[in-house]
C-alpha cells in the first residue's frame, strides 16, 4: 500500500494493515519539482499538485522495485532515500 504525500514523497505500508506500526516515509532521489508546501508561497500550486498526481498515477496497480543504497539509505530527517522502478 502507497499513500503519496507530496511530489518526492509517499509512504509505504510493508504489511498492508492501514499504516499503523509499519508505515515508512520514502524520499525519491533525483526528483526536483515544487514543494506543495512551498507553492502556497507566491508560487504556482497547480505545478506542485500536477507533479503529486504525477507520482500518484505511477505508483497504482503496479509492480515496484525500491532500491536503496545500503551505505546511504536515510537522509538528515531519517527518511529513507530510494530510486523507485515502477
């Protein structure tokens, strides 16, 4: 189960039981579009939100592969940092 949060970001639930104890927050390497936060800001929501239904369409009814690299897996906020195969 995938719940897309923003652009570069989705959580998994690695055990499908409604993200409780299982859920993990991912961050996409090498995505670089708005912030939906930062749209709000003087900026163009309708990029940040494109860019989030985007990922959303990708990431449904498909096979996945997340790849992460075992010497660098979390970013500074602990998220982990993956190259996503959809």
């Amino acid at each position: 189960m995938v719940r897309v949060v923003d652009r570069d970001t989705f959580y998994v639930d690695w055990t499908r039981n409604n993200y409780t104890e299982s859920e993990e927050k991912i961050q996409l390497l090498f995505v670089n579009t708005l912030e939906l936060s930062q749209s709000h800001k003087s900026q163009d929501l309708q990029f940040g939100l494109s860019a989030r239904d985007f990922l959303k369409g990708r990431l449904q009814n498909r096979p996945l592969q997340l790849w992460v690299s075992l010497q660098f897996p979390r970013d500074l906020y602990q998220q982990t940092l993956g190259l996503l195969q959809a």
